[in-house]
C-alpha cells in the first residue's frame, strides 16, 4: 500500500519507516514533504496524465511519484539523496502495476546552471527529448528560481509544467510589468508558458513544516512560445534580460548602451520599434516588448550578438 492509499497516518507510518534508516530531512536540499493526501490528488488530476510522459523532480520518498504514476504512462523521477534512492526504488517495487511505469533516475536535476547530463541522457532515452513531456515537481525551494530557468532554457523543455514552490518565488514568477517583483524570471518564464496560480498551498501540509507558505503553480503551453525558438536565442534572450534588469532604475536608453557601447536608437528605427520605449525602465515593458529589443538590437548590422 503507498503513502497515497494509506489516508490519515500516512506520514506518521512514512515517518517511522525513515527513521528506522536513521533519516532526517535536509535543509540543505529543501526537503519538505508534501504529506496531505487530498492536496497530492489534486495535484495528480490538475492535469490530463492519461498517456503521457512526466518527469518529476525531486521525488522524495514517493507519494507525489505514486499518484503520478497512476494515472501517466510514464513518469521519470528524478532523486538526489542517496539516503531516500534506495527507500523510492523499495517503494515503487510495491505498487502493482504502476511500478512497470517508473523509472527512478538517481540524479542531481541541475549541473551548474543546465539540466544534468544524466537527466538530458534520460529524456532521451524515454522518448521524451523533443519537448514530449510534461513536468509536475515539489521543487526543492532552494533551486526553484533556477531549475525553472533551466528547463526553459534546455535542449528539451517540457510542454508543460506544475510546480509548488516557495510563495514568494511564485509572485515573483507571476508578476506582471511595473510590479515590485516582475524581472528577469518573469519576463523568461511568461515568455515561455501561459502562468497561472492554481492555489496557494500553506505550510501545514508539509512535514517538516517550511517556514513559509507555497504556490501551486501551472505553466501551460502559450502562443507563439519562447520554446519553439532555438535554443542559442533563448539563452542570448536569457543573458540580455539578466544584464537589462541588473541596471533596472536605469532608463532602457542608458542600459543598452552600456550593453551594447553604441547608440540603441538606430536598431529601433531599424525595426520600427517604438522609441518612446527607450525612456522606460526595463520593469515597464512587456516580455514580447522586450523580446522584439533583444532581437532588434541582436540583428543590428552594426553590432554583434549580445
């Protein structure tokens, strides 16, 4: 019987099984256990799973892998502790049917700022390495901000995504132009996916409890989508957006021309770009106002790429 099926005093069973191996969660790799089994159905059914292909990251100790396999064809699950690989692989040896559809992937998700080789290695493997995919994580809130940025920007990023992350990483995510909060991040992902906040998640459902609450995120396929540009242009797109909002109090004039050592003004009249936007500061534009800048200024004939 999983974690899912055991209904109330599933943590405290999962709890005592871990600390007969002597297991605490880590702090250091974000390990806050989603232990509500209402909100894992939930989580399970937010999206169509039926014949697809899911990669989880950070799988835990398996509720979340559990109901995912349920109901998905495949489902890749991707554990970084090795005190937990062991105890996920027991675990999904017990699930019937399901445990043909899992493959538990022993595995850091992240090599510096890309996906890891294993994982790229792995997508492939199982036919899910051209964007055939869809993501749902408890993403481990230490690497949220850059694990999001890193599957936007990876070779093979997921169709689709739903993740819980740390709430105030989740308004940052979400935010809109001329917000407190709307960067780089914000202008990549809202690029990439159609965002929604799907709920706010409290604290109390986790063991050990986060000091903070989290946000159930979904991140859906979008018209004309950064992902189906190559992916040199995403990552020049990524390292412009990051310079851009490193001088965000300065005027967009004065930015690109510190980025680019020349004037910015021709490349507009070039493209028919609206100069006025030249007086704004980064926050106020759009993510497709601030595409249409990367590739104006990128294809300017008198400069190189950023």
């Amino acid at each position: 019987m999983s974690g899912v099926e055991r209904g109330q005093g599933s943590f405290q069973d999962l709890r005592e099984r871990l600390d007969a191996l002597g297991f605490r969660p880590s702090k250091k790799l974000g390990q806050n256990f989603l232990v509500d089994t209402n909100l894992l159905r939930l989580i399970a059914d937010e999206l169509e799973l039926e014949g697809q292909s899911v990669l989880e990251i950070g799988a835990g100790p398996g509720a979340l892998t559990h109901a995912l396999a349920l109901r998905a064809r495949r489902v890749l699950a991707v554990e970084v502790d090795h005190r937990l690989q062991d105890f996920l692989e027991e675990e999904v040896s017990s699930w019937g049917e399901a445990r043909g559809r899992v493959r538990v992937l022993r595995s850091s998700a992240l090599q510096g700022q890309d996906l890891h080789p294993d994982l790229m290695a792995a997508l492939q493997e199982e036919g899910m390495g051209d964007r055939d995919y869809v993501c749902v994580s408890n993403l481990p809130y230490s690497i949220s901000g850059p694990m999001l940025a890193a599957l936007c920007l990876s070779a093979c990023p997921p169709r689709e995504m739903l993740c819980l992350c740390q709430w105030e990483m989740g308004e940052r995510i979400l935010a809109k132009p001329g917000g407190r909060d709307y960067g780089s991040l914000s202008a990549l992902l809202g690029l990439a996916w159609k965002m929604k906040l799907v709920r706010r998640v409290g604290k109390q459902v986790f063991r050990p409890r986060p000091g903070v609450d989290s946000a159930l995120l979904r991140l859906g396929p979008r018209d004309k989508s950064l992902l189906e540009e190559p992916r040199e242009l995403r990552l020049g797109f990524a390292r412009f957006l990051q310079q851009l909002f490193a001088a965000r109090r300065k005027q967009l004039r004065s930015g690109l021309t510190q980025m680019l050592g020349r004037s910015p003004e021709p490349a507009f009249q070039a493209s028919g770009l609206d100069a006025s936007w030249l007086t704004l500061r980064p926050e106020a534009l759009d993510p497709d106002q601030l595409k249409a800048i990367f590739l104006a200024t990128r294809l300017d004939p008198g400069g190189e790429d950023l």
